[in-house]
C-alpha cells in the first residue's frame, strides 16, 4: 500500500509526487493517458514555472521542443507594437515548450525519484467512505493515507466524491492550432495581440524550433455562446494582416485546431475533500492564473504545496487561500477592469512602453518574476522579490 495515490500525470501530479517521493514516502501515480501525450495549451512557462521546473530537476536538454524566449512583443488594440526585453545573462525569464514534450519529461524526473508511474491506468471510482482508496483500471483497489488529485478540468475525482460543480465550463475557453515553416518574426518572437473582439482576452504567438509556432487566443467564457461562434473568431484571428505578417507567407498548419476551457477561480472552489485526505491540484483546484490563462506554474505551485501539507507544513487550503488565491484576485480585478476595454489596454501599453524602465519591468511583471500582489503576498517572491535571477543560470 502507497502512503500517497497521485491521480494525474500532468504537472501539478508530477510535482506533488516528486516532492512526496524524495521525502521518503512511498508514491503511486496514475494516469488514463499513456505518456508521451498532447495537452491543449499555449506552451508557455513564466519565470515562476521555470524557477520550480528547476527545482524539481527538469534539464530543459530533456525536452526536445525547448525554446527560450528574451523578449515580450505586445501589440496594442490601437496598433501601437512594442518590445518587452526580459533581463539578459542572468537565466531565463520566459521558454516556451510543447507539452507533449514537458509532461513525459517531468514525469521521467518523477520516476527518477522513485514514483512508481502507471500510465495507462486511470482511476475508475472510490471505494469506501475515506475517499482514500480509489478503484484503478487494470489493477483494482488501491489504498493510500492520502489523495492528490491532479486530474484536470473536468476531475472525475470531484464527481467520485460530490464535491464537482455541475455545469461548470470554466472562467475561460482558449483555441490552439501548431503551425509548421514560419518564416516571420513569430519564427523567434513571442507576440502578443490585444485585439478588440477578444478583450479582456488576447491572441498568441509562442515560438519553437525549427520554424514552428503555437498560435492561438483567449477569451473570458460568455454563457450560452455556441462552439461555432468560436471557431468562427479564430478563423478571424488567422486572417488579420499582421498576424500574418508575422507567421510568414509560407506558415501551415500542423493539425486541425483544439479549444478547451480554462478554470480559474481557485479562492472560491473546495480545494480538500475527506478531511484532508484528498487534495485537488492544477486545474482540478481551479488554479489558473485569471488575468493571462497560464496554468503550468499554478498546476506545479499547487502540487508542491499539496506535498508540503502532506509532509506536515502548512494545511493546503490555508497555504493557497494565503498565497496564490490573494495574486488571482488581483489578476481577476485587472482582467475585469483595466484590459476589458480598448481604452484600459490603449493606456496599459503605452505606459508600460514609456521607458526602458518601465518596458524591462512589465516584462518581469507579465512573466511573473515581478510579483502582482507582492504586498499581499510577499512570502511567495522570497528575499529578492523585485531583482530576483531567472532559472537555469
């Protein structure tokens, strides 16, 4: 018998059990899919992402699609482009991999660990009232003292224990699509656009090698609009001249497009179940950051606290309710207020574009390293919180 079940094989699970695993405990991870496999995401990782992949022990030469990234282009509803460098020859502040390829690798870390991984076998069911031993396919019961449950959006172990939220879709809906012979500036910029049909939402270049790219965009869930609406603004994306431009007149897409939808309310969603005993990390706890949608460095947070209240730290729900809940917050009110209308992101660029000061700092600020709500939450952004290195130096 485990001393702790991680159901989940993606970041927020990897990283729970790796934590758990090198302490000495004795870990089981399952997961439906058999690794390598995609996830519908933007590929980003921020600086707060890259710091915990580091700690973790990732080594970016294991994830063939790495591609950092030194600068941020913006442009603005009005058409104003500027650049946002991040810091130079001090690590690295923002890379983009695909997921397909980060996910297998960090769950290589985890094995490394001495997680015993069983991918290809998903949880099935929970046995019992404890909510501790969950039914897997292809093996049966298994037992645990606790449950870290990093099983996605659509957590079938909420349902399991009646914790779920029926009818709930998420706070966001995201479209990807892989484009292949990138020849424009996306083939090595990240560009984002704020345009008017998505705001507060925005569109997305994510650069990677050999001259491909993740294309996409985000926008805040309205109820009741139908899928072919979205597939219709991203057809509409794709056609603006610059975006275009920046793809290069010979970009194709690799596959047909994918949507999926983006939690992110995690200071109101029942993040414990069972006493304790069940933990939901990532998308499962709602994690994703409201402002930007970027859900991999919340996912291994999430995971890692999870890990430190099993291992006797601070209680889980008190450590995110204290810490990551206050910054979405925060993310929330900008999302709402200042990028919800044209004037908002007008004035947003143009100030953060004003000075090399202030373009280097909101860099930082977007990615993560310059914390957002550094005075409600300053234990999170440790003693250097405004000049802090990147990862991997």
């Amino acid at each position: 018998m485990p001393d702790v079940v991680v159901v989940g094989g993606g970041p927020g699970g990897a990283a729970a059990a790796i934590e758990l695993a090198r302490a000495g405990l004795d870990v089981a991870l399952f997961d439906k899919a058999s690794f390598p496999r995609d996830k519908c995401c933007g590929d980003g990782l921020t600086t707060g992402a890259l710091r915990r992949l580091e700690s973790l022990g990732l080594t970016p030469a294991t994830v063939p699609s790495w591609q950092v990234v030194d600068d941020v282009w913006v442009r603005s509803v009005s058409g104003r482009e500027v650049c946002f460098p991040l810091p130079r020859g001090r690590g690295v502040y923002a890379a983009v991999a695909r997921r397909v390829d980060l996910d297998a690798a960090l769950l290589d870390v985890a094995r490394a660990a001495g997680v015993k991984v069983h991918d290809g076998h998903g949880v099935v069911g929970v046995v019992g009232a404890s909510g501790t031993t969950v039914e897997v396919d292809g093996i049966g019961p298994v037992s645990a003292d606790y449950v870290v449950a990093a099983d996605g959006m659509w957590s079938p172990m909420r349902k399991f224990l009646g914790v779920d939220e029926p009818g709930y879709l998420g706070e966001w809906h995201a479209v990807r699509q892989y484009f292949c012979d990138v020849t424009g500036p996306a083939a090595t910029q990240l560009w984002v656009w704020f345009e008017a049909a998505l705001l507060p939402g925005y569109a997305w270049s994510f650069p990677l090698p050999d001259g491909r790219a993740n294309v996409g965009f985000g926008i805040r869930r309205a109820p009741g609009t139908p899928t072919k609406v979205m597939k219709a603004q991203w057809e509409q994306v794709l056609a603006l001249p610059h975006v275009q431009a920046a793809l290069g007149p010979s970009a194709r897409p690799e596959a047909p497009h994918k949507a999926w939808p983006i939690p992110a309310r995690v200071g109101t969603s029942a993040l414990t179940a069972c006493e304790g005993r069940v933990l939901f990390v990532g998308d499962a706890a709602r994690a994703t950051d409201p402002m930007t949608g970027e859900g991999i460095g919340q996912a291994l947070e999430t995971g890692m606290l999870a890990a430190a209240s099993i291992l006797g730290g601070e209680p889980y729900e008190a450590a995110v309710r204290r810490g990551l809940a206050v910054d979405n917050r925060l993310a929330d009110f900008l999302s709402r207020h200042a990028l919800a209308h044209r004037k908002g992101v007008r004035t947003a660029v143009r100030v953060a574009g004003l000075t090399a000061w202030t373009r280097r700092n909101f860099a930082r600020w977007l990615f993560e390293d310059y914390p957002r709500a550094v005075l409600g939450t300053p234990s999170r952004w440790g003693e250097h919180r405004l000049t802090g290195p990147g990862a991997y130096r």
